[in-house]
C-alpha cells in the first residue's frame, strides 16, 4: 500500500509540474496596426457619340468628302497612356483615304465647328487609306500625351472618296476604338 501511495503522490507531482508549466506558457502580448486600406484606381474613357455612327455614305461618288469630330474623356483616376485602332471591314476601305487630326474645340459630335489643331501634342496622328488603320491595341496609334482625370481631346476624321473605277459597287464599315491603360 504503502507502494502504491507512492507512486500516486509521484503522478500527482509530475501533474502539477505540467499543470504549472501550462499556467506559465499562457502570458502573451501583441502590438496591432489597424485602419489599413486599399482601393484601385481605374481606367475609364468616354466619348460623346451617344452611339451614334460618324460617317454614312451612301450612293457615294468619287470627290465625295466628310469630315467629323469626336470628343473622348478620360475620367480613370490613373494617367493613362491612349491609343486608337478600328475594325474595318469589306472591300471598300482600301480604297478610302482617310485622315485623322487630333485637337480641341468642336461644336459637338459629328460637328467640327470650332475644331482645332493647337501643335501641343495635337496634330495630323494618321494619314492613308481606311482599309490600312491599325487595328489592334498593339499597332494603334499612340496619343502623343498621357491622359490625367477630366482630359477632353477632340479627334476630326477627314474622309473622302477616290477616283478609282475599280471602287465601284464596293462597300465596307469601320468601328474605332479608343483604349486607355495605366502607365
């Protein structure tokens, strides 16, 4: 008995031990940094097309010209670097030459009134035939300056029709596409 009384007392020591060493190990500090946030800047263009196409020729001839202004807005809150490319598609636009100038002042959409090239910048940004536009964002044309929030640039399409014979009875279209990225 006296055996076993023993060895309950060494169990109960060696609990106490454990017991003893778990009180200790539960002290603890720690330091917080609270209030961090985080939010992305963006990337948004707009122009004021309303949808609306710029050109729509019809029944056209040879001589015939247009012309139309187009204002785009960046109003992203990351400069931004823009360029212009365009789907075109049929057989016509090989044989339409167009030329686009970038600038500022125009009486709205569509209506180049007031439109100006300053030389900031601004100037004759492409010259040849629709049908030889870039089209993508890596072969477009680069805008010359980097966009900031609230920038308006004016762009006038110049377009006219050849006097080639081999234009007739042809047709095509074109959407262009103003795409801005974060520099």
């Amino acid at each position: 008995m006296r055996k076993r009384m023993l060895i309950l007392v060494a169990v109960g020591l060696v609990s106490a031990g454990v017991v003893g060493t778990a009180t200790y190990a539960a002290f603890s500090s720690n330091a917080v940094n609270s209030g961090d946030s985080f939010a992305a800047g963006t990337v948004y263009l707009t122009d004021n097309d309303s949808g609306n196409r710029m050109f729509s020729f019809t029944s056209a001839k040879p001589g015939n010209t247009a012309s139309s202004c187009i204002a785009v807005t960046y109003g992203g809150t990351l400069t931004a670097s823009v360029r212009v490319y365009a789907t075109v598609a049929g057989n016509l636009p090989p044989y339409l030459n167009l030329t686009v100038t970038r600038g500022s002042g125009a009486a709205g959409f569509g209506n180049c009134t007031g439109f100006a090239s300053t030389g900031t910048g601004d100037g004759t940004i492409y010259s040849g035939t629709l049908g030889a536009f870039p089209s993508s964002y890596a072969s477009g044309i680069v805008d010359p300056q980097s966009w900031s929030t609230n920038d308006v640039h004016v762009y006038k399409f110049d377009l006219s029709f050849p006097y080639d014979p081999n234009a007739q009875a042809l047709a095509g279209s074109a959407d262009f596409t103003w795409e801005a990225r974060n520099t």
